[in-house]
C-alpha cells in the first residue's frame, strides 16, 4: 500500500481530521482532536504509526519485520509500521481501523454523539 493510499484511508474515517502539528515531518489524523494515526511524511520507507491494544501489538511485532514498536510513542500502545509491502493492504486497513476504533471507545459520551453527528 502506498502512502497515498493510506493518507487517503485515513482521512475518509468519520470526523478524522489532519495537520502537522510536529512540523512537515508528520502528518497527524485526529478524532475529536485525539490522535489516531500518524504517517511520516519525508522517510525514504513511509511509515504509518498506529493505535493498538498492548497484546495485538506484541504479536504483531513479533510476527512481522516490518511493525515495530511506536517510533516516538508509547510502545506498549502504539505500533509503527514501515509500507515495504510485508503487511497486506488489508491487514494495514484493518489495522488503521482498528485505531480509530480505540481511540473513539475511549472518547465521552457526549463526544461520541457529537462524533455521530457529522
């Protein structure tokens, strides 16, 4: 999957919102100004760092070459992964997915409504 494809993705998620909040080498997806996904932005090998509960993200990065722990986040909760093409297209979605869905379980009611009204 190309970075594109995956900026793409992201952004087409209810309410996801982007910027560079860390200058033009990250750009940073948001709901309900909580961080989902960042994808790095200047990288020869794009990168894609994601939200992920702590047990998926162990297995994950013991099963793929490409996932490491979050570069630059709290690596029991976040996983970094480098676009080579080792992790399918799919798996990367459901993967982005399934960030998003954390992040918004963990946002308030009121906020989840809010969120249901865009």
């Amino acid at each position: 999957m190309q970075k594109v494809d995956i900026e793409k993705h992201l952004s087409g998620l209810r309410g996801s919102e982007s910027s560079y909040p860390f200058g033009p080498e990250a750009l940073v997806f948001k709901v309900m100004g909580k961080m989902f996904a960042l994808v790095s932005q200047l990288d020869d090998i794009p990168r894609v760092t994601l939200k992920c509960a702590p047990a998926d993200g162990e297995v994950l990065t013991s099963q793929f070459k490409s996932i490491t722990p979050g570069y630059y986040m709290n690596k029991r909760h976040w996983i970094t992964i480098l676009l080579t093409g080792e992790v399918s297209e799919s798996m990367l979605i459901e993967l982005a997915n399934g960030s998003y869905s954390l992040v918004v379980s963990k946002l308030t009611k009121s906020k989840k409504q809010e969120l249901e009204q865009i």
